[in-house]
C-alpha cells in the first residue's frame, strides 16, 4: 500500500510487523518518532509487545539482550552519544551472538554538541561484530528491517540498521507499506539458537581464557564471512515477495564505463546520482558505487563491481578519523590491494549535517576528471575560518574554546543555537 509517510514512522510501522515480542525505548533525537509510534501501537493493542522504558541507552541494550537470551524477538533503537553510551553492551551482543535489531538513526558526535547528520557514531563501532546496513531511501530503511530480523536469526548475530538522522527519519516521503501477510510469509517465526530456561540452565557469557578465546573470536569472524553470502540471498527472496530490489551487499549506477566513480554510503547516493546524471550528459564518465552492507565488509563485491580499475575512485565519508583520515577509505584500499589500483582519494563531506550540493560535487568531479583532486579533501571547508582559529590559538596559548570562537567569527552565539 502505497501511503505518504515521515521516514521514522515508516520503520516503526515495518518493525511492528516483524511482531518483536519486546521493545527497549530510551529517546535520543533523531530516533525518537521511532519509538514513539511503537509504544503508540502497543498502547492502542495493535501490537503485542512487552514495551519498556528504561533510564538510558545502555539499560536500553542490556535490557535488549536480556529478552534476547531467554528466546524473544528484540528491538530497540538509538543514535549518537547513545550508541557510545551503550557501547559496552554492543559488544556483549555480539560477542553473546543474540540477534537483536537496533536502528541507528545517524547523528554526529560531541563535542561540541551538535544533533544533526554523519555518520560518527555507527562507525565507532563498526568492529563490534554487529552487521551494519545503510540505507539510501526511507523506503530502504523500511526494508532493510524486515531483512534484517530474518538476517539476524539465521545467523545468530545482531544488526544495526543505519538511517540517516532528520534526512531520513524525520522527511515525509510516498512509501510502500507491505501487509502483515507478506511480512509473515517472508520472516518465520523466531527459533532461537539459544536460550535461559529455567527447566534446562545453562550459562551464557561465562568466562573464557586463552585455551578457547582466539576461536570464539574466529566464530564471530566466519558468520560474519557466511553473512556476505546470506545477505544477498535474503535481498533476492525479498525482491522476489515484495516486488522491489532492495538491500543485497553494493548497489552500482552508471560504473560500467566510468572514468570516475564515487564511492558512498547513506542518503548522499540520491544527490550524487543526480550529478552524475548530470555530468553524464555533458560528456562526463562517472559513476556511483553504493554500499548498502558495511559490516561485513564486501571486499569481493566492490572489487566485481568496479570491473576494469576506473581511473579515479572517490571514497564520500561521513566521518572523520582524525590522525589517519577516511575510516571507509581504507576498507576501500585493503579491498583493490594486489590488482592494478586507481588514483584513491579520500573526500570528507557532510559532517554535522552540512549540506552535500550537486554544485559542490560537479565542482568536485570536474577536479578529479582533469587529475587535481587531492588525496585527502574536505569539501566545503571553509579555510579562512579555520586558518584564523589556527592563527589564534599560535599567537596566545590560553585562546579560549575552538568551537565557540569560530561561531564568534561567524557572527552566532551559542545562545542562538538550537
């Protein structure tokens, strides 16, 4: 059913139908509508779920994993500084193989506060052990959750659907609602590998030494390695019941015979698709490369996907590595190591939810076309900003806080702020 609904609302409505039998809330803009239209659902009786509110995200995940282990379908939901807060319990779930959902509604990192879109936080823990999909569309988002209960179950391991903050949670967009019939005949019902049972105890989480440590841990690799295989074989029954492609490991646009290709993550696909349509019409070869699956990394399908080596692949993060730079940059070269490489660059983009223009990608993609692109580029920077701040804090040692001077530059006061 095709219906006009906000991105957030979409994937509660895709969750509920996946009929999770408990529901762990603790809000944090920008997943909060999310949650909300859960607990709505479970308070009118239209879903049958144990709904809690907890104190913070960390009970939140702890609270997750405990339904998980006595055998119930899990989900709960987070972004930012809740992702970090919760973190040692992201490992516990993995490391525990309890196949929860969590949706990441992606919200920059502090400090300095700030609510709006990248993708920090979902890539701080991206060797967790969880599987990480990135959705392009609210449509997506709504479809990668029904495939990821049924990824998650069959291979015992949890994932993190990742939706753009605001971009995607919060924009009203035509999407296609399934029926609760064909989401039922698409994911069966939750048959645990494990599970806490008083009338058959067992330990789950104990401890473990050296003599087996090194091969738990290789368990955790090899059904992340068996996920590069169920994934798209998931996509495909998907495809198959629902009529729509969706999901599967990397999705290319116009790579065929592209001189240029750009690699990206997330809902920035949409507007570089449009540029390279653009471009592609004055004469420019270019291409996008999407990544739906991040964790595990598909090495072998991006290598398939670019074919014959572009001359130029442009790696679009939404994240920072300070010290090092583009944290995707360098799955990306550990993933073309050992066959003829083309020139890698590394473009920091949208950070802090800054837009991302078609005029400042054209700008961008003609720079490369001709050779100049750099190996490491921010785009959008404003130098003079930065370079004053730098002159500061050479010419004083007690400059006072970055942030706040260079809103003071900019004529903001943080009072004004948010």
């Amino acid at each position: 059913m095709l219906k006009q609904i906000e991105g957030s609302k979409a994937v509660a409505q895709a969750v509920a139908m996946c009929r999770p039998q408990v529901i762990c809330a603790y809000p944090i803009t920008p997943q909060t509508h999310i949650v909300e239209a859960l607990s709505a659902m479970v308070k009118k009786g239209e879903l049958a779920a144990e709904f809690l509110n907890v104190e913070s995200e960390f009970a939140a995940l702890s609270v997750a994993i405990g339904a998980s282990a006595t055998g119930a379908r899990a989900y709960t939901a987070t972004a930012s500084q809740g992702l970090l807060y919760m973190s040692e319990a992201v490992y516990n779930a993995a490391g525990l193989g309890l196949p929860i959902v969590m949706t990441i509604a992606n919200r920059a990192i502090g400090a300095p506060i700030n609510i709006w879109n990248d993708h920090s936080d979902s890539m701080s823990q991206r060797d967790a052990g969880w599987l990480q999909l990135f959705a392009e569309t609210s449509q997506e988002a709504l479809d990668l959750h029904i495939q990821a209960f049924r990824i998650a179950e069959e291979l015992s391991v949890p994932v993190m659907v990742c939706m753009d903050g605001f971009l995607l949670t919060h924009a009203s967009e035509r999407a296609d609602i399934p029926s609760q019939d064909q989401v039922d005949a698409f994911l069966p019902p939750y048959q645990p590998r494990q599970v806490l049972d008083p009338a058959d105890p067992v330990s789950i989480g104990a401890m473990v030494g050296p003599e087996a440590f090194t091969e738990v841990r290789y368990l955790a690799y090899e059904r992340m390695r068996q996920a590069l295989d169920l994934i798209p074989s998931v996509a495909a029954d998907f495809a198959a019941q629902f009529g729509r492609d969706c999901g599967g490991l990397v999705r290319p646009y116009r790579t065929d015979d592209a001189d240029v290709v750009v690699i990206g993550m997330g809902s920035v696909l949409g507007t570089v698709k449009d540029t390279v349509d653009e471009l592609r019409t004055e004469g420019m070869r270019v291409g996008v490369l999407g990544i739906t699956t991040y964790r595990p990394f598909p090495a072998d399908a991006i290598r398939d996907a670019l074919g014959v080596a572009p001359r130029h692949v442009i790696v679009l993060e939404r994240a920072l590595a300070p010290g090092t730079g583009g944290i995707v940059t360098a799955d990306i070269r550990m993933a073309l190591a050992g066959r003829m490489a083309p020139h890698l660059s590394t473009v920091i983009a949208g950070l802090g939810g800054r837009a991302v223009t078609t005029k400042s990608l054209r700008g961008l993609l003609a720079t490369a076309a001709a050779g100049e692109l750099a190996p490491l580029t921010f785009l959008d920077l404003d130098t003079g900003l930065a370079d004053r701040e730098l002159a500061r804090m050479r010419a004083t040692r007690r400059s006072g806080p970055s942030p706040e001077n260079m809103l003071r530059d900019l004529g903001i006061t943080a009072s004004r702020i948010g």
